[in-house]
C-alpha cells in the first residue's frame, strides 16, 4: 500500500542521505567569508577562529576550536563577500564550562572591538550547550536581510575561566555584491574587433563539445 511507496531497502535510506546532503548546503555561508578579512578577537592561538567556519558535514571534527585566551570573551567579525540574509545560527561546545552561554549578533559594524560590543546588539540569544551542533538559534530575518559583516559576541559561559568553540554554522542567503561595473569597463575597453568577426564566421565552435 501508500506506507511501502517509500522504498527503503534494508541499510541505506537514501532520503535520509539526501535530506543530509540539503541540510549541509543551508549551511554553507562559510563559503561567502572574506577569510583574509575574518577577526576573531582574544582567541588564544592566532588563526584559530577562522578554523570553526567550515562545512556542516565536518562540523565534529574535535582537532579544530577556537578557546579565548585572557578570559571567557570571544569577538567574530565576519565580512562576507557579498550581501547575506541570515536564517539561522548554530554554536557547538564541549559539553561543559567552556560553552558559551549567550551570543550577541551585530550588523554591518566592521572592525567591532570588545568596547564596541557594549552597544545594543541586533539580537542577544541564551544558548543551551550543544556538544554535537544539532540546536538552532532562529534569526530574526527582516533584522539581518542585508548583512555584509556579520559580529558575533560570545561575553559569558557556563563558568569556565576560558570559552571554547569547535563549530559555528551559518545558515542564510547570499547574494553577489554590485561590483561589477569595473569588469564590464575593463572587457569594453580591452574587446577585440577582430574577435567579433570571427564570432560571425564561425558560430558553431560553440557547440563543439
């Protein structure tokens, strides 16, 4: 009847296994970082908060975290390199006092320092720990519809003298930013007359696979 439509032989679902492969692409805002631009401020070791904006599917990797270094704060500043609707966030710790205990995200304000973040943020979330990086914080959509730097503020934990982060998923739209009038300048004044008349001559090279 309607209840073996499914088909799932014996071991693998496939569904499952798609709706996993879905599930990792809505999150694959880490691919729209400008890297060279990323800051994470009082991480211990240089570098180290880039390391936890990677793909969904590798988010347990325990070898990579970022841990604060003078005390529990972290600061993400996060430029993207084009416009980002934020959908969703998800902040995986160890199970234990290094979890940060709340998040604050803060819009458009590039190079944010920790003096900075004593400004009301766009949204304050009290996080749960999350040792396997299954919770989803909900954005307020219509407040992050156009994010181009993204901060995000980690001031407390659950109690530990330092916080650790292994895996921040950002889950969202992205758009191209409208820069591309300088390219369209540069292929005018560079195009070949030459080219346009062998385009002519021999249109279906095209199609020559």
């Amino acid at each position: 009847g309607a209840a073996m439509a499914h088909g799932h032989g014996p071991g693998r679902c496939r569904c499952c296994g798609e709706e996993a492969a879905e599930r990792g692409a809505a999150w694959g805002l880490y691919l729209r970082i400008d890297r060279q631009r990323l800051q994470c401020l009082n991480e211990r070791r240089e570098g180290s908060g880039a390391t936890v904006f990677r793909p969904w599917e590798e988010r347990g990797d325990r070898s990579q975290f970022v841990e604060s270094d003078d005390d529990e704060e972290l600061l993400f500043n996060i430029p993207f390199t084009g416009s980002v609707k934020l959908k969703g966030v998800i902040v995986m710790g160890e199970d234990d006092g290094t979890h940060p205990a709340e998040m604050r995200l803060f819009r458009n304000i590039p190079h944010m320092s920790f003096d900075d973040a004593a400004k009301e943020p766009e949204q304050t979330f009290s996080l749960s720990r999350d040792p396997l990086g299954e919770l989803e914080y909900p954005t307020k959509i219509a407040r992050f519809s156009n994010v181009y730097h993204l901060s995000m503020h980690f001031p407390k934990n659950f109690g530990a003298e330092t916080t650790k982060i292994f895996y921040i998923g950002l889950k969202g739209e992205w758009t191209e930013a409208h820069r591309h009038e300088v390219t369209i300048c540069n292929y005018e004044a560079s195009a070949n007359p030459a080219d346009h008349k062998l385009e002519q001559i021999t249109p279906q090279t095209h199609f020559i696979s």
